[in-house]
C-alpha cells in the first residue's frame, strides 16, 4: 500500500511539475515583461518540483511527501490575491488542489525515517 501511494505521489508531483513548467513556457511566449514575482514563483516551483519528486521516488517517505506539499503549496502565492484572479489563476488552483491529493495520501502512508 505505502509503495503505491509513493508511486503515486510521485507521478501527481511530475505532473504538477511538468504543468507548471509549461505554464511558464506559455507565460514567457505571451507576455510583454515575462519576469515578475509570479514568474520567479513559478521558476522556483518548478525546481523544487524536479527535485522534491526525485526524492519521493527514490527514498519514499512521509517526509519527501510532506516537502512536495509544501512545494506545492508555496506555488499557490503566484495565483495572487482572490480579487485579481482570472479563469487561469482558478485553473491552476484547481489542478493543484487535485495533483495535491495523491501527495496527502502518500505523506499519511508512508512511514517517518
């Protein structure tokens, strides 16, 4: 059980990742001065990202699910506050919202080192 909530964690954190860095590739090509808070934001996510699923993949525990919540989470401050959401900002909450549950599965499966 612990060892396929790992494998699936790992594959929710690799598809956060990979949607991450392509909405970032979309934000460089579409917009006029790319670099911004919510860029770096999304920069940092997306290495953290590489790194934090890496590690729940090859050392499963609570601990590297935990860190990938918290990846996660941080990526949440580039959606900005509620009053200058758009449709993409209430799309990428909820694409993380639902990547995050195979991760929260995994932090409560997987055992502490």
């Amino acid at each position: 059980m612990a060892s396929r909530a790992a494998r699936n964690g790992s594959y929710a954190l690799l598809a956060f990742t990979l949607l991450t860095v392509l909405s970032l590739v979309a934000w460089f090509l579409r917009a006029d001065q790319p670099w911004g808070f919510a860029s770096f934001v999304a920069v940092l996510t997306a290495i953290l990202g590489v790194g934090v699923t890496a590690l729940l993949w090859r050392q499963p525990t609570r601990e590297h699910a935990v860190a990938g919540l918290i990846v996660m989470g941080v990526s949440m401050l580039r959606v900005g506050l509620p009053s200058d959401w758009t449709w993409t900002s209430v799309t990428l909450l909820t694409m993380t919202v639902l990547l995050a549950i195979p991760v929260v599965q995994a932090a409560i499966a997987l055992p502490r080192t």
